[in-house]
C-alpha cells in the first residue's frame, strides 16, 4: 500500500530542509517516519517544476495553493504494493466468509485504503471469485489521496513489477496480455471495485455507519503519529461491522491490541476483531505495547529436499528418505502455530531447539522476539530482534517491532531511526 507524506501546515520559521518536520494537518503524517531524504527529493522536484527562487518561496506558494499541496503529496508517496502480497490474508478472508456463499443475497462488502494503484482491490475481488463468489454479491470500495495512483488503478494495465512470487496463476485467470510485458486486468474483477480519492482524516471520510465485513488498512498507521492512530482506528472502527475482521499489517498489531481489539486467531493473516468493550477515547495514549499473540512471520523459504544418489549398494545402507538432511524443517511452522494459540513457552522451545540445530537465523530469533513480548519480556524481546537484525539488517518486521518497543520505552529517537531504516528498505525492494 502507498506510505505518503505531506508537509502541508504549520506555523514559524522554515529552512530549506525543515519541510519533514512540521505538522500536518492534511495528511496527519510523520516526514520524518519515511526519511528526510525522501521529503527533500519531492521539495527538490516541486522547486524545480514551480520555478520557485528557493524553498522560502516554494512554502509561501505551498501554503496558499491547496492544488500546489496535492502535487507535492504525489511527488512524495511511495507505493510499495503488488498482487496477492500477505497472501495468507486474502486466503484467510475467503474462508471466514465462506458461510455467507450458501446465502444468495448476501452482498460482501469490503473497504480498501489507502489502495494506491489498485494491486490490494483488485487482489480482493480476485481471490474472492476464485473461491466461488459470484462478482455481482462483492462490493468493494477502495480509497487513496493520490489522484496518480487512482488513475492507475481505474485504468488497471500493470508489468512485471506487480505480479512477484512464483504463483502467479491468477494472472492466466484474469488478465490479458497485451504484450511488451503489459497486461489489462479483467472487467469483471474490475467491476466489483468502486475507486474513491479522499483522505482518511477528513470528517465525512465515511458514512456514519459504513458496515463493511472487512477492512484491509495495511501499513499505513504505522507512518501517522501517535494522535493520528488513535484517531484513524476510531474511524475504522465505524466503519466495520460488528462482527467484521479487520486486516492490519505485521507491525501493526501491538497497536491494535493496545486500543481494545481482540486477535481472531487466524495464522499469518494480521487480523482482528472489535471486543465487547470499546476501544479508549480518542484523545487517550494507548498502553505500553506488548508483542501480539498473532503475528506475522515470513514463510520460511522451501528447501528442496537432497537428491539421493542411485548406487549399488545394498538398500539398507542407503539414507532414509525422511532424514532430517533431506525433509524440510517445520519447527519455526509449529511454533508460529503454538504461539498463535497461546502456549508461549512451548513455542520458545521449539525457536531454542532451532536455533541450536540450524544456527542462528533472522526468522527464528524474531519469532523468539514476538514470544518473548507477548509473554512480557520486553527486554528480551529486544535483544531477539537487535540479534536477527545482526544477521539480516533489513528485516522489515524486526526493524519495526524494535521501533514499537522503544516507542513503548521511551526511546522516541530510537525508534524514529528504526522506521527510517525499515522505510529505505521497503523502498529499495519496491
């Protein structure tokens, strides 16, 4: 989904690299969560296309040009997005809702943003049709501020960029090539997405009562300052059905558990559901964060089992075909479930064992990192992901855990640097 800034606001005294630093009543974004750089490059360019004299200029024409803060909006989004990504979600929405198929009026509603240029819709309308849902009982309505990125997504041509990993099947099922490695999605899942341009913080962003059965809002909270994430999971809590799921990304989930919503338990898949109890008040601090029980962690890559030689050696002596040389290992799989489920301690043990086995490795020690917050081990928690950080210093998922607990902590600074660096990561592999 798109991580988008806007220095659009505030008050006092500007200098040529202080746009990322002022408040941001339009977009309610933190510059500084996705890098000064980034914010000096959209300046740099805007300065360029306005023929401004200098940054001095440029912010007296920003400030009194509400189209001129559009442009910079788009000169500074960053999409990061393609089809089918987190796929356990979208295999875990089809089956939570698989029940309500039997029931032939039943119309599914879904709410998407920010959806950049369309690849998390259209991903929702494709799976859902693949598990049998007709296109006319799916209504999804995708949101974005970029009017760039919307254009995109209404016109739905995508390359290579978009389709990544090795299943892409649903490419033959639903596109067209059109050749020069371009292909047009087609109109029957395009039908079932409505594209809207708005902002998430505009007060009538959405109907009082919205009612959709599911949210995706994937990776962006974790750009908005702290009063801004209380407020954004306010208004996606209106707009969620009582017994909706909504779908939040890895770093995500402490903040969702500490403003009252409850795991539902579904593996890999990052959702939640509204508890019984509301939420706290808009204007509170939310609780010291705790590692959630639910978690993602990137599926292990496969290992291809070792060949076994043909010989002329009795067969007795050749090596079972199950020998831990050969079979995959599902140790870090097990214990992801066990702690999905509660039984931390079981699933330490199974990370320990791990670890002992195969080395160290950034999967295993930043499960160990969730077990350990969750269990209210901050301290240790830390150190599990400072350790596979060491080993795989862009492991977005630990850079991010790390910054929520200094957050939690205190270290304001620290986990600002962590953000920053899991941003330029995200950024080079886009």
């Amino acid at each position: 989904v798109a991580r988008p800034v806007c220095p659009a606001g505030g008050e006092g005294r500007m200098d040529a690299t202080g746009f990322d630093r002022w408040p941001n009543p339009t977009m309610g974004l933190d510059g500084s969560s996705v890098g000064q750089g980034v914010v000096e490059r959209g300046v740099a360019g805007r300065l360029r296309a306005t023929a401004s004299a200098d940054a001095a200029a440029y912010w007296r024409r920003l400030l009194a040009q509400p189209l001129e803060q559009q442009e910079l909006i788009e000169a500074v989004v960053v999409p990061e997005t393609w089809f089918f990504r987190g796929v356990e979600a979208f295999d875990a929405l089809a089956r939570a809702f698989a029940p309500l198929q039997a029931d032939g009026a039943r119309t599914l509603r879904l709410l998407s943003l920010p959806c950049s240029t369309g690849e998390e819709p259209y991903t929702l309308a494709m799976a859902l049709i693949d598990a049998g849902w007709a296109p006319s009982r799916l209504r999804i309505d995708a949101f974005d501020i970029s009017q760039r990125a919307l254009a995109k997504a209404a016109h739905a041509v995508y390359g290579a960029n978009s389709f990544r990993g090795r299943e892409l099947g649903y490419r033959e099922r639903h596109f067209r090539a059109l050749g020069h490695g371009r292909w047009q999605l087609s109109a029957q899942a395009r039908g079932c997405v409505r594209l809207h341009r708005a902002n998430v913080l505009d007060i009538d962003f959405l109907p009082a009562q919205a009612n959709y059965d599911a949210v995706f809002c994937r990776n962006l909270l974790i750009y908005f300052d702290q009063d801004t994430q209380v407020r954004t999971v306010g208004v996606l809590a209106r707009a969620l059905a009582p017994d909706g799921l909504l779908f939040v990304g890895a770093a995500e989930t402490g903040l969702l558990l500490s403003l009252g919503y409850a795991s539902a338990q579904i593996p890999m898949a990052a959702a939640f559901r509204r508890q019984r109890t509301p939420p706290p008040a808009l204007a509170a601090a939310p609780e010291p964060w705790r590692a959630p029980a639910l978690a993602p962690l990137p599926a292990p890559r496969p290992r291809r089992a070792a060949p076994v030689a043909r010989s002329a050696a009795p067969a007795a002596a050749a090596a079972p075909a199950t020998s831990p040389a050969a079979a995959p290992d599902t140790s870090l799989e097990q214990a992801r479930r066990l702690a999905d489920h509660g039984a931390f301690d079981r699933a330490a043990e199974l990370c320990q064992n791990h670890l002992r086995m195969h080395g160290p490795s950034a999967e295993a020690l930043y499960l160990t990192g969730l077990i350990h917050g969750a269990t209210g081990l901050d301290a240790r928690a830390e150190d599990a992901f400072r350790k596979a950080l060491y080993l795989q210093p862009d492991h977005t998922e630990s850079l991010m855990h790390l910054a929520l607990l200094l957050d939690a902590k205190g270290d304001a600074a620290g986990a600002r640097l962590m953000r920053q660096r899991a941003s330029r990561h995200r950024g080079r592999s886009g």
